[in-house]
C-alpha cells in the first residue's frame, strides 16, 4: 500500500488507471482506497445513507499475489439463514429513487447516479427499451450498489482532476448472465465502452464488468499522452477476486500533483515541407501571409540542401489541430510544396501576460524557476543605438519583474 498519508492533503491533479488485469468497481474502489485511505470513512458512509440487505458487511483488506501487495474490496452477504438471491430483479428507477431520497453528500449522490444511469441507459440500447423499463439483475446486487456507491464517494472526494487509461483488455470467449451465456465483452459492457481503445491479451474471460465500464463511462478517461508535467504522489494496487494466467489481476490507479500552476499542456499539429522552386522574396510573403493565418501559432524556415544539390528552404508550421486540413490548403496555395508532412504532438507552455511598464508592453512568462520577461524589440526601435535600446530593455524587464513580485 502506498498513500499520500492520513488526510490526504496533497491536491491530486490527474489519475492515471492500468487495467493490467481489467476493471470492474471493486478494482476500482480497492486501487483507489489502497492509495487514499483516507477516503475510507466516506464510502462507508455513502454506503450507510442507501442501506444495504441487513448481515451485508462491506471492507478493505490487504491482499497479494505471488507479485504484488495491494487491497481488495470486500463485500460479503446477509447473514447466515437470510434469503437473497444474488441475482435478485432491482428496477432501475427503484434504485434511483433509493439514492436520490437518502442523506448522501451531493457529489456522491450525483456521481452514483450518473453511473447508475449510464448502466440503464447501456441496457436500454442493448435490449430496444426505454431507460425508464430497464431491470437490473447482477448490477442490482448488493455487491454492485456497494461499489457504486464506494467509487461515487472516492471520485467526489478526489475533486475535479484528469482522469486516464491505457489500453484496456477486452477479454475472450463467454461469460455466464441472466440471460445466459454471452461474448465477451458483455452486450451493455460494449455499449459503455464506445470509443476507448481496447486490445486483446490473450487472457481468457470477462475483463471488464459492467460496474468497471459503467465508471468509465461517467469519468470519460483520456486515452492520450498528457503533455502536462506532473509530480508522482503514489499508487494504489485492487485486487479482482479471479486468478489470471498471465499476470496478476489487478487494477493500479497513480495519482499526480501539479508541479507548477504556471505550466499548460496542449497539442498542436506540426506541418512540415521544403521549397527549392520558389524565389526567397514570393516565399517571404508566403510565409508571412501564413503566420496571420487564424490557427497558425508559427512559422519558420531554415536553409536546406535538396536533390541535385540544389540550395531549399525548410519549412515548420505549428497549427491548431483542428484547423490543421485548412491550413494543409492554405500552405499549398501559397507555396511551391508538393507536399506536407504532418503529426500531432504535445506541447507543454508557460502561462503568459502582458503588463504595461511606463507606457512599454512586457511580455510576463510564469516558469517553474521564477517569472522572466521580455521587451519587443519592435516596442524599441525608435530608440537610436544598440546599447540605448538594451539599456531600455532591461530596465523595462527588471522593473516589471520587480512588479509583480511586490504585488504576488
């Protein structure tokens, strides 16, 4: 178990999950709760306000394998000589009407209820009926109210943050449901999982249930490469109750903190092209037509040698990604180029500002070290003489910083 300690004080900034062996909700609770203790006390509460059948005891318990060392969540049935059939029938507006009338926090209360939804609207496209008409059967069980209920608590408590995921396993051949044997992934699991990346491991079985997908659903993980530099607090290992072949079933949840509130991430396109057939004057004012182009966020060139050793222009223009096709346009229009090469990368920025210094526009970068600035030089050129015109910038720049030290 590794946690970021009693109270959780850190501010976790994004989650990143490892579906190594699957997800289902007791994974995520249990990955979760091995990480942050400290959130515990609120999904015991959560689960207290709904109320589960009477002998119903719900726990964290350490737990490993041959490999690792984590948690599992626990829920175990009535008492001995109480009737409950596990796969008991639970009307969807039954159990929404349980959450929506109990004394739940009202981050739990909208999180459950958001996940519960998603389930019943997934069934009501897998079997052509109204979302109103759905009829729970394994998800209506205690065990699934309980991990619903666990993760709305942990994600209410974990605050707004990024949410992410690998791959996830997609699983093979059938698994057992009331309406008998199915393909996995299950029809209702399918439909929550629209749109994720799935890949196929070889290990055989159901690797996502429809509480794991239902949560998915509602966090709407990133499967992109989060561009934003962010500080390790720790990770958390939850244990499934099956024993896989390969590897362990297991589900890790990492959670981050900001390193700098001052940094950014984002992504941009990079077009990238020579030019050996266009005079350098026609380019000038292509390139310069293109840097005002909306979406274009810059442009730059750099001497090549081309085919036949013919003396070209490099080209680099970094775009927004989703004006990328009509900048492509813009670019062949205004050059000689054949062709453009593209990709899609990350880019990681300092927050940026401007501040009037006696009149003088200077540009504020917020880095991880301190505030820098910068002066124009197009902001000095009346000034006569090179050592005038650096006197002036860093005057500028030094009381600038100086500025907005006193007032931070």
């Amino acid at each position: 178990m590794t946690n970021v300690g009693e109270n959780g004080t850190v501010r976790v900034s994004a989650v990143h999950l490892d579906a190594v062996g699957g997800i289902a909700g007791d994974m995520f609770s249990a990955a979760l709760l091995d990480v942050r203790p400290d959130l515990w006390p609120a999904c015991e509460a959560a689960i207290a306000a709904v109320g589960l059948a009477e002998g119903t005891r719900v726990s964290l318990a350490g737990h490993r394998d041959r490999v690792l060392a984590g948690s599992r969540f626990v829920v175990e049935g009535p008492a001995p000589g109480r009737p409950d059939d596990p796969h008991a029938r639970v009307r969807w507006y039954d159990i929404r009407g349980r959450i929506a009338s109990a004394r739940l926090d009202k981050g739990v209360q909208t999180s459950a209820l958001a996940i519960f939804r998603a389930l019943a609207e997934a069934e009501a496209v897998v079997h052509g009926i109204d979302v109103d008409g759905v009829v729970f059967h394994e998800v209506g069980a205690d065990d699934s109210i309980a991990d619903i209920l666990s993760a709305a608590a942990i994600i209410s408590g974990l605050g707004r943050c990024r949410w992410s995921i690998g791959p996830i396993p997609r699983g093979r051949g059938f698994v057992a449901t009331e309406h008998g044997m199915l393909p996995v992934p299950a029809p209702a699991t399918l439909e929550l999982l629209k749109g994720l990346v799935l890949a196929d491991d070889g290990e055989k079985g159901e690797r996502v249930t429809p509480t794991g997908a239902a949560i998915l659903r509602h966090l709407a993980p990133s499967q992109a490469v989060d561009p934003v530099p962010r500080r390790l607090i720790g990770a958390g290992i939850g244990f499934g109750v099956r024993t896989l072949e390969t590897r362990s079933n297991v589900l890790r949840a990492t959670l981050f903190a900001e390193v700098d509130a001052g940094l950014r991430g984002d992504r941009v396109e990079v077009l990238r092209f020579e030019v050996d057939d266009q005079t350098g004057e026609d380019l000038a004012v292509a390139l310069d037509r293109l840097r005002g182009a909306p979406d274009v966020i810059d442009v730059c060139q750099w001497p090549v040698l081309a085919k036949k050793g013919r003396m070209a222009a490099g080209v680099q223009v970094l775009a927004r990604p989703e004006a990328a096709d009509r900048i492509v346009g813009e670019v062949l229009d205004e050059t000689t180029t054949l062709g453009v090469r593209r990709s899609t990368v990350a880019r990681t920025t300092v927050r940026r500002e401007m501040r009037d210094v006696g009149g003088t526009p200077v540009k504020l970068a917020r880095r991880p070290s301190g505030v820098s600035a910068k002066t124009e030089m197009d902001d000095l050129a009346h000034l006569e003489g090179a050592a005038r015109r650096q006197a002036a910038r860093t005057k500028l720049e030094r009381a600038a910083i100086e500025e907005e030290t006193s007032d931070g």
